[in-house]
C-alpha cells in the first residue's frame, strides 16, 4: 500500500488525530494533540515542528509529530518530560505508514530519524524494520515499570509477594494511626490548578532531583498549563493524601485508555514515619481499581517502591535510523 505523506498545520489535523488515538491500543498522554500542543507553545520556539500524516484517500492513516534539524529528525518532545514517545497509527497499518514517511523524510533530505522513548509494546519497533535505505539501531534507554490491576483491592494485595503485603498492610494500619486520612481525587482543571503550587512545594522539599527538574526555565508554567490542557480533554486525575485535612502527599497522574500514568509526585518529609509518600500511590491504586482502570504506569526510573507495589519492568528503547 502507498500511503500520501504531507505535512499538515497542527489545527487542522488536530481532531482527526485525536480520534485516530482512542482507536489504538494503549494509547500514550505523550501523544496526544493536547499535550503536544502544549509542549510546543513552551519549547518548541525557533524549532522546525512538521505533523507529518498519512492518508488512504481522505482517511487519515496516522500522524508523525516530528521535529526537523537539517539532516536529522526526532520525535516532538523531549525524554526528560515525554517518559513515552511514538508515531499514532492505525492498526495493522504501521508498516506501510513508517515506509510512506521515512521515504519522505528521505525525500527532504533527511539522513537520521532518532525515535526516543518507545515502549516496548510499540509496533513502531517492528514496523521501522521496513524502510527501505535505512539502517536500524535499537538501544535500550530505560526501564519504567508497570502494575496491572486486579478485579478487586483484596485480589491486587494477593498477587503481592508475602513480604511486600505484609509491608503494606502494616504502613496502611500506621497511616491510619496518624490521623483522618483522606485521598483526594480531582479530574478538573479549575480544582486542579490551586493545588499545583502544593504539589510543586512537596516536589521540591522530598527530591532534589525534583527541584532541579523544576527549576528549569519555564517548567512550572508548563506543568500549569498541561494540566489545563488535560484536564480540558477528560486525561487528568490528580490525587492528595491528606491526614488531619493537611496535604501530606500528591501524585500527578495522566488518565487515559483506561491506564493511568504517574507523572510526577511529592510528600512531606515532616510525614516520613507515616510513608506517605508510599502511601499516596497505594491508595491510588486502590482508587484506581475502584474506577475500572486496567493499569497504573509508573514510567521511567526503577525506584525501589514501583517493585514494592508489584511493578514489573517494561523496557523504553530508543531507536535510530539512518541511511
């Protein structure tokens, strides 16, 4: 099959991308037209963005949001702040769509097309293989473990190991001794954004890797404005330990085919003894199962509690391809 490759305005292809994405498997917050948006509005000035699509007729067949730099070409976004990046396809058609557009990126003069961030369930992994004039290199980058959830809380705590539940067990009975808690779930923006600077003061005080994160230029203003975003297209779910009515703990979360992605997330150190850190993304999960989600997605980096809480690893790979 050959595929028309063009390169359409961001505005116009927007809602047909969109669509195209709830049709695929495991669709990524990364991809979305809302955060990619926004992530050009913050970062993408003086840079050469193309949404490259293909279509059968009129149908659309999948968009490549790409940045280009002369000879090189690389997924919008950046690793630091996209922990999943890909291409949006319909299934079954990845093959000819990755053919179709390396061979008008080749066109254009493109010589190295550097795909960061592809999960391992990604059928771009396979489907580059057929480009014709270009050699393929596949490089582990990450790891970025995931839970799937169980029909029921009891039934989650059972598929932990005897340590681990018993671990949990034990640190949910010492949260509750410490006073009321309380999760608290928001889903919308006008909720949401009050509570970023919270979220952003407990970021700082527990990690300093955290706190350099968000010292970068422009980050807070970002975050403020990704959250609306998503929140504006029904992907936010936003969740605030609180013990006593005091915000001890919060996890950023990215909601959407039927997964959660954990963003980003901050405790109280002055709380430590209650784990509340900890504590935060059980009763997460716990919410999450409550609410029909299949997965909670605890993206790159191999922290110890991803594995405490029954992560198991997926590999991100980075894909190079040159001719």
């Amino acid at each position: 099959m050959t595929l028309v490759v063009r390169d359409e305005a961001f505005d116009r292809v927007s809602g047909e991308w969109a669509g195209l994405l709830a049709q695929t498997p495991s669709p990524i917050p990364f991809a979305t037209p809302a955060f990619q948006r926004t992530w050009l509005d913050h970062f993408g000035a003086g840079r050469d963005a193309r949404i490259l699509t293909a279509r059968d007729g009129e149908r659309l067949i999948g968009v490549a949001p790409l940045l280009i730099d002369g000879e090189r070409a690389e997924f919008i976004g950046h690793y630091s702040i996209c922990d999943y990046m890909d291409v949006v396809v319909t299934p079954g058609f990845e093959a000819p769509f990755m053919a179709s557009m390396l061979d008008g990126l080749a066109a254009d003069g493109v010589r190295e097309v550097d795909l960061r961030g592809l999960r391992s369930s990604s059928p771009t992994l396979a489907a580059a293989g057929v480009a014709a004039g270009f050699a393929t290199e596949r490089h582990d980058e990450a790891l970025a473990p995931m839970v799937e959830l169980a029909e029921s809380w009891d039934a989650y705590l059972g598929g932990l190991s005897k340590k681990d539940r018993h671990e949990l067990r034990r640190k949910l009975r010492r949260l509750a001794s410490g006073g009321d808690a309380q999760l608290r779930v928001i889903t919308s923006a006008g909720d949401a954004l009050p509570m970023l600077d919270e979220l952003f003061r407990m970021m700082r005080i527990s990690n300093h890797h955290k706190e350099e994160f968000l010292d970068r230029p422009g980050m807070e203003a970002f975050f403020r404005d990704v959250v609306a975003a998503m929140a504006g297209e029904g992907m936010l779910r936003f969740y605030f330990l609180t013990l006593d009515s005091v915000p001890v703990a919060s996890v950023l979360n990215f909601d959407i085919g039927g997964q959660l992605y954990m963003y980003n997330s901050g405790y109280d150190p002055a709380y430590s003894h209650y784990a509340v850190g900890l504590m935060s993304k059980a009763l997460l999960i716990e919410d999450a199962i409550g609410a029909g989600r299949s997965c909670v997605d605890f993206m790159r980096g191999d922290e110890p509690y991803k594995y405490d809480l029954g992560g198991k690893d997926q590999q991100v790979y980075r894909l190079v391809l040159k001719r």
